[in-house]
C-alpha cells in the first residue's frame, strides 16, 4: 500500500460504511463497500470506516441484522482500497477482541473502540489488544453531550493511558452547539498528549459549523459520511465538510469535487430515504437521544399507534443511551397503555 504525503491540516475519516449502515438498516451489499471505498480511495480520503452501524458484531435481533456478513464486507473494503487504511469499530460488550484479530488478518489498520462517555474503565482491554495487534486504536466516546468538559478529560485520560493514539468524542445524538463542542475539544487538546478528533451529527443542522469549530480549537481529526448518511437525521457530509474546509483555506487533503461525485451519482441513488431533518431527526438533537433510535422508534409508534416524536421525547427525558434499544419498546407500551386508559376514562 503506497502512502501519501499531500499536507492535511486535519485527518478526514469517513464513516459512510459504518455509521450510514444504521440509515439503510444494514443492508449494504459487496458492491455497494467496493464502490464506495473505491470512490473515497480516489478522492484522497485517508481513513474509511466500515462495520454494522453498532460496530463489530453489531448483526443482531436487538440492533438489526445485517444482510451480508460483516467480515466478507470488511474483506471487499481492504481488497478495494489503494492507498487509504480501513478501520473498525467496536463497542465492548457488543464485540469481542477476537473481532479485532479477525478483522486485523484481514486488512484493517484502525481501530476505534467506543464506549458511551462515562465508561471508558471498559476499553482497556480492547485497547491493548489492538496495540499488541500493532493497529491504531482510537478512544471513542459516544453521547458526549451528556458529560461536562471536565469529566470527559477524566475519560479521555483513561483511554490515554491504556495506549490509544487518539481520543474522539461523538456528538452522537446531534445535541450540541458550537460552543458546547468548543468547550469540550479545548478541554481535550489542553489535557491530552494524543491528538482529538470530533464525531458530528446532523440533527440541529449543526454538523459542518461544529466540525470546523472543533478544527479551529485543536482538533486533528473530524469524521462524515457520504451525503451525511448515517443515524438520526445523518453526520457531517464529508463532501460538504470538504468544501467548506477549502472557502476557509484548511487543507484537507481530499478532492471535494470526487466527493460530491461519489455523494450524488453512488451514495445518494442507493439511500432509502435522504437525509433530511424532518421532526422526528430534530427531536432526536434536541431532546439529546442516540441517533440510531430514528428507524426503531419509527417501528415501535407504528407497530403500538403512538407518536414517534413522544417516544423520542420520553426516552431524551429518561437520559437513555445507546444499548438501550429494548427501552424502546418498553416506552412505546407504556404510553399506549396511557393512551388506553385516558380513552376509557
């Protein structure tokens, strides 16, 4: 595999066959991962991630089953790739290290191990096998919104210490503003000795302006997906993200024009519904619920005949985070249930 040397002020890596596998109910196809990665290759992007939207072993009855195996895609990824490095990622408890040796024998290079923000004390494990696997193992902290600035330092430092190279935090519900992203990249660049990196949602429309906020306060790495596919009302586009980086004279290493050609004549052609934000995916941002609750909580008000947007209210109010998925079913009961009762009254 060659390696590039074009100047990057920050590191792009693209997630469109991870996160935008919630978007499609995990329904990607070989060709679908060779395209993809072939037209990210080309475009300059140096890291691509690809796994079920949940992460390695994600495939399941409670997150959704994939339609092809997850590690013959990971397979087609590193055999599409020239120069850009595949990586992975894995939420402890849902995959195991074994994944991760799996997954290294077949190609991958990075690794990002994600836990929700309060809970990094898990990771060690997966950390270290990855670095004995000789990976770059990234520290991902989802639902960042939930934590002060000052806690996340305390998280981000566990991971630091157990040997990840970089520590991102993910805006995983789409719940914040600039200056809650600024105050928490701060935070992390003053505090950490490995460089942070940024996982934007779309919910508030607020993806491109927090990205670029968190490059201008430190950050070296910044995530998005192809058309900003992905959970909820979707990530950072990568080919906007690429646009903007250029008008504010940030290099970014990647073509935006290849991007937006990828975007519009492969990505968006094969996406079920594009990513807008529609009422359903700006509750998600501002009642601060993980993003990958959109399409089951869609199935859940349909399946009892209750409102979509009161599960997601109710789930925000009950702070519920990602590995709860059963609480929705257990919300949408409970409210038709309220409804029932208040029509027999």
């Amino acid at each position: 595999m060659s390696t590039q040397t074009t100047h990057r002020d920050f590191r792009l890596i693209d997630s469109t066959l991870r996160d935008g596998s919630h978007a499609i109910s995990h329904q990607y196809t070989e060709d679908d991962v060779i395209n993809i990665v072939k037209g990210l290759d080309a475009a300059g992007v140096e890291v691509i991630e690809i796994a079920h939207g949940d992460g390695l072993g994600g495939s399941s009855f409670n997150y959704g089953f994939s339609k092809v195996d997850e590690k013959l895609l990971i397979a087609r990824a590193c055999e599409a790739t020239t120069n850009a490095q595949i990586a992975c990622l894995l939420l402890p408890g849902i995959g195991i290290a074994d994944d991760l040796r799996e997954v290294r024998e077949l190609g991958v290079n990075v690794a990002r191990i994600a836990v929700h923000c309060t809970e990094a004390d898990i990771t060690e494990q997966h950390i270290k096998v990855a670095k004995k696997l000789e990976m770059e193992a990234i520290g991902f902290l989802m639902m960042s919104h939930m934590s002060s600035p000052e806690d996340l330092v305390k998280q981000a430092l566990l991971m630091q210490s157990y040997g990840a190279d970089t520590l991102y935090i993910a805006d995983s519900a789409g719940a914040m503003t600039t200056e809650d992203v600024r105050r928490r990249v701060n935070a992390l660049v003053n505090a950490l000795e490995i460089p942070v990196g940024v996982h934007a949602h779309n919910n508030l429309s607020m993806a491109v302006a927090n990205s670029i906020a968190a490059y201008e306060e430190g950050a070296k790495n910044l995530d998005g997906t192809s058309a900003g596919l992905g959970a909820g009302a979707g990530n950072c586009p990568t080919e906007i993200l690429a646009a903007v980086s250029t008008k504010y004279g940030i290099e970014t290493g990647v073509n935006p024009l290849a991007l937006m050609d990828l975007a519009e004549e492969i990505v968006r052609p094969m996406m079920p519904r594009q990513q807008v934000i529609d009422r359903a995916g700006l509750i998600l941002g501002y009642a601060g619920v993980y993003g990958s609750f959109l399409l089951h909580s869609q199935k859940a008000a349909e399946r009892y005949g209750v409102s979509q947007a009161e599960i997601l209210l109710e789930l925000g109010r009950r702070k519920v985070v990602g590995g709860q998925e059963d609480m929705i079913i257990d919300v949408a009961l409970e409210l038709a249930r309220a409804h029932a009762a208040q029509e027999g009254q």
